[in-house]
C-alpha cells in the first residue's frame, strides 16, 4: 500500500505512529469487503471510539452537514445529549439499514444489558452505484457485525476495503482514507486521527499539496463520458476522533473544519454531495451518560475541557489530516472493473514517484 507521503507529497504536520485514525489511544477500526463477480463492489467500515471492550462508554461528540445529500442515522439523538456510544457504521447508501441492524445485533450479543434500554447507532452513507449493484441486497446484518468483530487497533487499510470498496473520487478510483496529526499542548501532547469515505469531486478540481493537477490528468475519464449523473456526484463521510478533553460543542468545531481540509484537495462541494462529518473526543469517560436513573439520589458528571480560546492548534491538525486522508484514499488504490463492466482508473501515481519527487524534495513531516 502506498501512500502520498511514500511518494514525497509535501504534507504539513507531524503524524501519529500509523499516521491514522488509530493514533487515538483506544480507537478501532474494522473491515467487510465485498468483491463478487462483476457487480459486487461494496462493503462496511467500522469504527469503534474505546474499543470494543468500552463501547458503552459514552464520548462527548458532534456532527456537522456540508451537503445533506446524504445519510447519517443517530445524529438527532447525538445533538441533544451530545454524546455518543456504540460503533459508528460506513457503508452504501442502501445498506444503512442493514448495518443499522447488525450494530443492534452485536450489542445484544456482547452486552444484553446495554441493548435492554435502547439503540440508535450511527450509521453513515456514500453511493457505490457506478461500480457496485447497489439495489441489490448485497450487505446484510451479518456484513455489519463481522466489521465490528474485525476491528482493531493498529495500521488501517486504505483504498478499496470495506465501505470504501466502490467508492469513486475526483474521477478515479476512492474509498478510504486515514490520517493523523500530533498536538503539543502545554506538557501534554494529544492525536487528533481523520478516517474518510471518499466518494466526490470532478476530475478537473483536483488538488494535490496545492497543486492544481486535475486539468493536467483529465485524459482517461470514464465516468465523466459515460455517466448520466453529474461531474462531482458523490458524498464523502469524515470521522474525526481525539484524545484531547473538549465539550460537545468544541467537537461540533472540529467537524467545521473538516470542509477546510477537502477544499485543499479541490472539491468546491457539489450539490449532488452529501458531505457528512462527525467528530468526537475520548477524554472523559464516565460523563455524558444518558441511561435510566438507577437510584433517586441525586447525581452529578464534570468535565475537563481544553479552552474554547486555545482550540487553533486542534482546528488546524483537522485540516491537515482530513487532506492527507482523502490523498491517502486516492494513492492507495488500484484501477476497478465492476457493474455493467463500469471501469475505474487509479490516480497515475507515477506522475509522484519521478521527477515531481525529485523537485519536491521529500515529504513534509512525519
């Protein structure tokens, strides 16, 4: 698996040991990925905030829409309370209930005791209908809970696998993608991981490490001669996670900047997009609970927060990672052939690997 950086892309800022999602102490991340014949180009990705062992364990967490041409469930639950608990689901636009099913379905299997109140996972779409029979009913409750299951700490796979499997972006071949940046705050230091589901932008926006190349590369441009729907259609899930301690309210934050970062990679954000974005901390656990009373005694949860004042270095580290995250999807990719004999090429990484490199001279940080 290559990524932009093996190839010299000149990216700001100091990444985590994996330069993922995972970086966050606790996160895991999980995979189904579903290659079948000629028109199964789909599958489910899994995120889990504490792992599978403190699932339960709320996070203070929000959510921002750029483009609501999309899916994500759980979110009016997650505004009111700002809390999350559960695995966060990525997968097709049409298997959101599927795996909005198969989440219930692990947590009645791992914690009957959590199940017996209620359950509203989070479970987000982008739309693999170029490549992928996405009316069939390809992904089923048991796709969902074998991701869960798969998910763990650690490197993260990148490209084609599990929700990301037939994902398209600018033109060429997308799906998921994962960075990280490290921030030093006081004495302390603290990882800010981006995950995306990359499914968006024309082919002529591209973008790399400021780099208007879209233009240059527009040759060999199946989707854009052949499709009916418009250059740009897709969407594009992105899932922020920190250790740092912050409200609910300063994670809404973070999802404000995640627009910044996909700006840098071109994308002016096509109506035909639904960009979805949620972000959440893992600082403070035992807060934010929202489960039945258990006694009449009155009760009371603290929070430690970083100040609203000095969030800059936080906003800045989304922005970086979320760009290296939708370039990690794009250079870590192959060509695919799926429905309807629908191709899509991989970005030419060559182009990199040469003589851009040799001027370049070298990545930006690690």
């Amino acid at each position: 698996m290559t990524r932009s950086r093996d190839l010299g892309v000149p990216l700001p800022g100091r990444t985590g040991e994996h330069n993922a999602l995972t970086d966050v102490p606790g996160v895991e991340v999980g995979f189904t990925t579903l290659v079948e014949g000629e028109s199964v180009r789909t599958g489910v990705t899994a995120v889990l905030p504490r792992g599978r062992e403190d699932f339960a364990v709320p996070c203070a967490a929000g959510t921002y829409a750029l483009n609501g041409n999309g899916e994500m469930t759980g979110t009016a639950w997650l505004a009111e309370t700002g809390s999350l608990t559960l695995p966060v689901l990525i997968t097709s636009t049409h298997a959101v209930g599927a795996c909005h099913r198969g989440t219930i379905d692990w947590v009645v299997r791992e914690r009957p005791d959590v199940a017996a109140e209620w359950l509203l996972p989070v479970v987000a779409e982008t739309w693999d209908g170029y490549l992928n029979d996405s009316t069939a009913p390809t992904v089923h409750s048991g796709h969902a809970v074998a991701a869960i299951d798969a998910a763990q700490a650690g490197p993260v796979s990148e490209g084609s696998v599990g929700g990301g499997t037939g994902m398209t972006c600018y033109g060429f071949k997308g799906g998921t993608g994962t960075s990280s940046r490290v921030v030093s705050y006081g004495d302390d230091e603290y990882t800010v991981g981006v995950l995306v589901q990359a499914n968006f932008g024309s082919r002529r926006e591209l973008t790399v490490a400021g780099e208007h190349v879209g233009a240059e590369l527009g040759a060999d441009n199946p989707m854009e001669e052949s499709w009916t729907a418009p250059s740009g259609a897709g969407s594009v899930i992105v899932i922020v996670g920190t250790d740092a301690p912050l409200l609910p309210g300063q994670c809404t934050s973070l999802t404000r900047r995640v627009p910044l970062g996909l700006a840098r990679t071109g994308t002016a954000g096509s109506h035909f997009s639904g960009d979805l974005f949620l972000a959440f901390s893992t600082a403070n656990p035992g807060a934010l609970t929202s489960r039945f009373p258990r006694t009449d005694e009155a009760e009371y949860e603290s929070l430690r927060f970083v100040p609203w004042g000095r969030l800059d270095p936080f906003f800045e580290a989304v922005v970086q990672a979320t760009e290296e995250a939708v370039l990690n999807a794009l250079f870590s990719n192959e060509e695919m052939t799926g429905h309807r004999g629908r191709r899509v090429p991989a970005l030419p990484t060559e182009r990199w690997r040469g003589s851009r490199l040799g001027s370049w001279g070298g990545g930006g940080g690690g």
